[in-house]
C-alpha cells in the first residue's frame, strides 16, 4: 500500500467449502471501524447461532495517528488453524478494511491441523472470488468554519485537491468537513489557513 491509495473489497460477498461434512461459510466485507467489525460479527452469530464455530480476521487501514489495525481469532479451533489462514488470504490480497469470517458447521470428522488450515484457507479465499477487488484513495477528514466572503478562496482550494464534501453547513459561519488525500493533508492545511476568514477546528 503506498501512502495515497489501497486495496479494499467493492461489497459483502460468500462462500463456501466442504470437507469430510464439516460445512465452511465464509462471508467477507468492506469495513472501516472495529464497531463495524463487531455488529457485523454479532449479526453473524445471531444468524448462525447453531455453527460450533465462528472464525474471523480484518485488517484495517492505517489512520492518522494509527498503526494498521489487524486481529486473527481462531473462534474455538485449535490455535493458528483458523485465523491466521483467513488472515493470510486477507494479506496475499494485500486488501484493507476488510473482514472474512467463516463459520464451520462440525460433521462429525476431525480434519487435523493441517486439514483446518486448508479449509479456512480455501473458504475464505473463495468469499474473496466472488467479490471485485477495488483501488480506494486514502483520505483525512479535515473541518474548518469560514466567513461568507472566504467562499470563493475556500472553493478553489476544494477544487485544485480535489477534496471531498463529506459535510457542509451555510450560515453566518460556514462549516465544511472535508475528505483530503492522506500525503497533501498538511499543505492543503496552510493553504486554508492562509485565507482570511477560515479556522481550522
């Protein structure tokens, strides 16, 4: 991932295998915070409240402030059997903000280390094969207030970094909470602030 853009899944996708009649659901998606991740997860298991286990791993995008955030659970499979190899598919794609979980049904017949790693491996990545791998901008969130008559400035700064409008307020006091690429943030920053009128909050 370079500092600008990164890979990530376009939507919610499944999949499946089966091996020795344990069933291996796998449902992969687009995330961007770890609320998201846990009522994603909550869902899941409400839905699949039968399964013996629900196994899971997300990587998260590096933030402001933030190391990449990432997490392997084995969901009650024999230590690095299940998470790691969902975790591993997650990173040969070298995808972020994106959670596969998987969620084995048991069939009676014990596969064996080896045997679960091929399983939550292969689920996952089929979750991954029906999905669109996308190319995403990383970008900040930046929030300033302005006088009216720093409109026009305010604008031809929005328009030459191409910044996005994420939220705007018109009043006496103008707001504007704008997405900014993650490399231009600080220039576009003392671009602002050089504009009369503009306050950074």
């Amino acid at each position: 991932m370079d500092s600008d853009h990164y890979r990530s899944l376009a939507k919610a996708s499944e999949g499946f295998y089966r091996e020795k009649g344990s069933k291996f659901l796998s449902f992969a998606y687009p995330v961007e915070t770890e609320e998201e991740i846990k009522d994603k997860l909550d869902s899941l298991k409400k839905q699949y409240h039968d399964a013996r286990h629900h196994c899971y791993a997300f990587v998260l995008k590096p933030e402001e402030g933030r190391e990449e955030t990432y997490r392997a659970h084995d969901g009650g499979e024999p230590p690095h059997t299940a998470g790691d190899p969902i975790l591993n598919q997650i990173r040969s794609f070298q995808l972020h903000d994106t959670l596969i979980v998987v969620v084995r049904y048991f069939g009676g017949t014990k596969l064996g280390v080896s045997g679960l790693i091929q399983a939550y491996k292969t689920a996952a990545a089929d979750a991954i094969s029906h999905n669109n791998i996308i190319e995403k901008v990383m970008r900040q969130s930046l929030e300033i207030q302005y006088t009216y008559p720093a409109t026009s400035e305010v604008v031809q700064v929005i328009q030459r970094y191409e910044l996005t409008i994420e939220a705007q307020r018109y009043g006496e006091n103008c707001y504007y909470k704008l997405g900014a690429k993650l490399r231009q943030k600080k220039e576009i920053i003392d671009q602002l602030q050089q504009i009369k009128g503009v306050r950074m909050l």
